[in-house]
C-alpha cells in the first residue's frame, strides 16, 4: 500500500476531529467534534453554541487546527502514533443556506437519528472547515506533507 493509500484510509477511519480554535482574547482550546466530508479536501462539523470551539469559530476570520489521531488501544508505540494534522480554514453555514440540509443529511447518515434532535435545536451551528494544508504522519520516519486535499501529492519531509 502506498503512503497516499494508508493515508486516505486512515482519513476515511476517523470519526472525530480534535479542533484547535482561539478566543478573542487569545485563550486557546482545544476539543474533539465529530465531522463528515462533504467533498474532497471540505469537512463540516456540527456544533453548539454552549461550547467555547463554537463561540471561537463564529469570530474566526482565520484557520483553526485539526487533528486526526489513531487510537491508543491501536498503537503500539505512543511516540510513532499515526495521524493528520490539518490547517483548516472555515466558514458557517447559516441556518437558512440550502446546503446546511444537505450536510446534516451527511451527519445523519454517518451518526444515526441523534442528528435529527440536534437538528432542531437552535444552538446548533453548522461549519465548513476547507483544508489549506496538512501532515500525514505514519509513523517514525514516515512523515509527508499536503495541500489542499488530504493524502493527495504528499511530499516527504526530511528531517535536519
């Protein structure tokens, strides 16, 4: 299998996305969301305004940081832990934006009748998260980085 190939796999495996946002006030934080794809290179999330990553998303004007990780149970060494990294860009998709049905349909069909409650509560905000750049990092040794569309042209990085 070729590095593009695990990377894309291990991308389709992930459920959740670990989000790096920052306030106004430069306070970081950090959280786990889940997400769909809704086209190459394009992520959404769904989220409620009670959280603090929502109130930072709503006042980004820039990228936030995204991050995919293996799960410990699978990884027999922490310090050669597979995962992407992702610099995201990202945009909301107000309630009455005809694509913001066509995203939770995505939600609902990857999560399950949750997302039709969620749907209905007007806390609830809904975010397009495009990928600038990114790093597949496989594991020692195996590091790659990406623009654009994850997994895709990947260049090898090579340390000092």
């Amino acid at each position: 299998m070729s590095v593009s190939q695990a990377c894309r796999k291990f991308f389709e495996s992930r459920k959740s996305l670990i989000l790096g946002t920052l306030s106004d006030e430069g306070v970081l934080e950090t959280s786990a969301t889940p997400f769909v794809v809704i086209e190459e290179g394009e992520l959404a999330i769904f989220v409620s305004e009670l959280s603090a990553h929502t109130q930072n998303l709503l006042h980004s004007t820039g990228l936030v940081s995204g991050l995919l990780v293996a799960d410990e149970s699978e990884t027999p060494e922490m310090f050669a832990r597979e995962r992407i990294s992702l610099q995201l860009q990202v945009s909301h998709i107000g309630q009455d934006d005809a694509e913001r049905d066509r995203i939770l349909d995505l939600f609902s069909q990857r999560f399950g009748e949750v997302v039709d409650v969620l749907r209905g509560l007007p806390d609830f905000h809904c975010f397009k998260l495009k990928v600038a750049q990114g790093r597949y990092i496989q594991g020692f040794g195996s590091a790659h980085a990406f623009e654009g569309c994850p997994c895709r042209d990947m260049k090898g990085i090579k340390g000092r």
